[in-house]
C-alpha cells in the first residue's frame, strides 16, 4: 500500500520522556473538580448553578451561548463551591466552577443503556451532540456543531477523515483511545458522516499505524457506507489541517477516488459523539499523555475533566526535581501552565513538566546561521529570516513589518530543531513578547 505525505519540511520526533502508548491507567477521581465554562474555541457557556447548589454527575452546568460556544456538565456529583477565575499563560481570564465531590454516582460503574440511532435525523443527531458539549478534542476545540454543519458545506461530494495520525509522541494518548475504544470510534465516524451529511469515511492512519487501520476497516465493514484506507507519512505535521489535506489531495489523484471537501476529526471527537448520542453521556473523562523529563513516572492516564494537573502529576509519583517549565500540549504546540491547580479540559491530549537541559528550555537566543528552520518547514518559508524581520517589529519598531506572517500555519517544526532555541515560530505567529 502506498504512503501518501505531504511533500517538503517537517520531522521525525522521538521523545524518550513520553510514556509507553499500549496502555492505559485510570487516574483517581479528583474530591476538588475545576470546571471551566469554555473549553471550547469561543464564548464561555453561562453557569446555570451557583455556589451552594448540589450537581448531580454529568448534568448541565454552564449553558452554550450560541453556534461558537458549547454546554458544559459537571463531570462528578457534589456541590458547587463558588465561581474562580485565573490568568492563564496568555494572559486570558478563565472562569471555573469549582466543586466538591459527594453524593452517589449515576454513571460510573452504572450498566449503560445503549440508545439506538439508526432513525434519526442528522438535525436530531446534531441536537443530541450539541446538548451533550462535544467539541474537537485534539484541536482548539471548535464546536462540533460548528465543523459539521451541512447547511454551510452544501451539496459537494464530501468525505470524513478520521485522523489517526500520531506523529507527535505526546498523542500517545489518543493512540491508546484508539486501540481500547475502536468500536466508539468507528460508531462515532459513521453518526458525525450522517450528522453533517457526509457520504464517505477515510481512516487517515500513519505508515507505523497500518494494522490499526485495518481494523479500523473492518469494523467499519458493517455500516452500510464507503470507507477506505489511507495510510500516510509520519512526520510531523501530517496530522496538522493542511499537510494531512494535501496528503488526501495525492491520494485522490493517484487512486482516482474523489474526496470533495473534507472534515477531519480525531479519535477522540468521535468516541466523544459515540458517548453522547448511543450513551447520552457528555464527555466526562480525557485521556492524558503524562510525561517530561521532571516527573517520576510518566504514563498515559485517563483522566476525569476537571482535575487539577497537579494531582495528575502528584499521581505520576510527582517530581524527580522542581521543573523548569510546564505546559499542555505537546513540546510542538504546548500551552505553558502556571498554576498547578489549572484543570485537564477536553482538550488537554496531554501535560508535561520538564527539567532544565530538555528541548523546550535553555535558549542561546542567537542565529548561527545553520539554516535547519529552512529544511523542516513543510510551506517553504524562511523562518530565520521572518524572525529577523519580526524583532524590531516586536521591539515596537514602527520600520518593522506590519504584522504576522499570515502564511505561517504555526506547527513549531522550526522551533524545535533551531539549534539556539529561538522561539520563531511563536515571533513568526506573533504570539511571542521575545524581544531579544
Ligand atoms: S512554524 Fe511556520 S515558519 Fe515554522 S516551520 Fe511551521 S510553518 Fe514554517
Ligand atoms: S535553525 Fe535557528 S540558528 Fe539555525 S538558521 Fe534557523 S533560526 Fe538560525
């Protein structure tokens, strides 16, 4: 079978502070929970509780305000504390609610009724994954509602990619979602491909990955809608938008097979649409990649929304050495965490603490010239030249250039081999207050 990549740039990425991927271990459920009302791209939900009201597990606590935003849900019973806000890294203000954990549980540990949907609607389809808050877990956590709405995308031939991709090490989460949960997620790609209309599934699984997409295939063998395989390249960042698009678009044109338009979603989007529309269940656990140079012992956890990434890592054995840096994410795209009581969320694939020595940390902050930003970029840009011109920009040099580079898609592969560990891709995104 060929290997369909994206064709300049990117990287092969090995982390040996990343945990082993063929397991997973169930984190203890958390007696303090931090729900924030957005964990989703857009408008925070509204509380519909308030301090001193009972919650019961998985009911709704923070209502949507509209297409960009989505509902929020208690993910253990107990009480609401009170609301708290904090600055998070980016200096945005998050809101939470913060609750304590008592009473009985009405789901864990409980048979589940498992709700047929062969005869709904896509509208009822997409009103039971709305009510139930799913949003796109291993992204900026877009609405599902908002990425499969089929009134927008018209009547174009359209396909479902389901990407399982893992060319980051740290989505060794989503890989272990993937082998323990492979029927949800084949569930949860043939009812978002009725959802939002879609006629065709393709599993998007990388070349190291093939045996898991074949059984994605064959599970898929018994829905009646067309599914095949593409198998991919596995270096980073084939699992980003673009670079897995231009794949398909190869893809198409070497086997003949039209795609149309397509909506890409991973593993852990899909078994979340499972859940709420065959269970009626919101997304109440996420599993975590825990790892990093600083913590004792990293492992693969799931995790229950809301738990503070400190008790992730105190359950991790702690810290072998007080850490240097700490974020969500991965080292490519991470999000540093200052507060060790900030919550996993949905989105949270993964959680890290890291020595000082590591690749994220120690920057020399001067160009040598070696011109490797150059070779990984997988669009052709020069990010050492973008950053020279960035700098005087970010020095409040009015000479500099106008803005961002707009081309830039913001998938650090130049960051991470850039010997003197400038942080180019956040000054070429504009996100960097680096003014060295
Ligand atoms: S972050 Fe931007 S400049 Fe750097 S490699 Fe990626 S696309 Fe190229
Ligand atoms: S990788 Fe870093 S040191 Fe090398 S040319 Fe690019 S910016 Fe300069």
């Amino acid at each position: 079978m060929k290997i369909h990549s994206f064709p300049r740039g990117g990287i092969s990425f090995d982390d040996p502070t990343v945990p082993p991927r063929d397991s997973s271990t169930i984190a203890f459920l958390p007696a303090l929970s931090v729900i924030p009302l957005a964990q989703h791209a857009g408008v925070p939900a509204r509380p519909t509780v308030a301090a001193g009201d009972l919650v019961r597990e998985g009911m709704l606590i923070g209502r949507s305000q509209g297409p960009f935003s989505a509902n929020v849900h208690a993910t253990v019973p107990g009480r609401v504390i009170r609301e708290v806000s904090w600055k998070n890294a980016e200096g945005r203000i998050c809101d939470a609610l913060l609750i304590r954990m008592g009473g009985g549980f009405e789901l864990l540990g409980k048979k589940e009724t498992a709700y047929s949907w062969a005869d709904l609607s896509p509208h009822e389809l997409m009103r039971l994954i709305t009510e139930f808050g799913i949003v796109e877990m291993d992204g900026a956590g877009r609405p599902i509602a908002s990425v499969l709405n089929y009134e927008k995308t018209g009547k174009r031939d359209q396909s479902l990619v389901v990407r399982c991709v893992f060319d980051d090490p740290w989505l060794a989460s989503d890989y272990a979602l993937c082998r323990e949960r492979l029927k949800e997620v084949v569930e949860g790609s043939v009812i978002a491909a009725r959802t939002g209309r879609l006629n065709r599934i393709v599993f998007a699984v990388s070349h190291r990955e093939r045996d898991l997409g074949r059984k994605l295939l064959s599970e898929a063998a018994s829905y009646k809608i067309p599914s095949s395989l593409v198998i991919t390249g596995s270096r980073y960042p084939q699992h980003n938008q673009r670079e897995m698009e231009l794949a398909l678009r190869i893809y198409e044109k070497r086997e003949g097979i039209l795609l149309g338009s397509v909506v890409i979603l991973g593993p852990a989007t899909l078994a979340a649409i499972c859940d709420a529309v065959k269970l009626r269940k919101p997304v109440l656990d996420r599993y975590v990649t825990v790892g990093g140079s600083a913590v004792k012992n990293p492992r693969v956890m799931k995790v229950r929304i809301g738990t503070r990434i400190g008790e992730v890592f105190a359950e991790c054995g702690g810290f072998v050495d007080k850490p240097k840096r700490m974020a969500t994410g991965s080292p490519f795209l991470g999000r540093a965490v200052i507060d060790l009581d900030e919550p996993v969320i949905k989105t949270t694939y993964a959680v890290f603490a890291v020595l000082g020595g590591q690749a994220v940390e120690s920057r020399a902050r001067n160009c040598i010239g070696c011109g490797e930003c150059r070779a990984v970029c997988p669009i052709g840009l020069d990010p050492e030249e973008l950053f020279k011109q960035m700098r005087p920009f970010r020095n409040g040099d009015a000479s500099g250039p106008p803005g961002p580079s707009v081309e830039c898609h913001g998938c650090g592969c130049c960051e991470l081999v850039c010997p003197s560990r400038l942080p180019l891709s956040q000054v070429i995104a504009g996100e960097d207050s680096y003014a060295g």
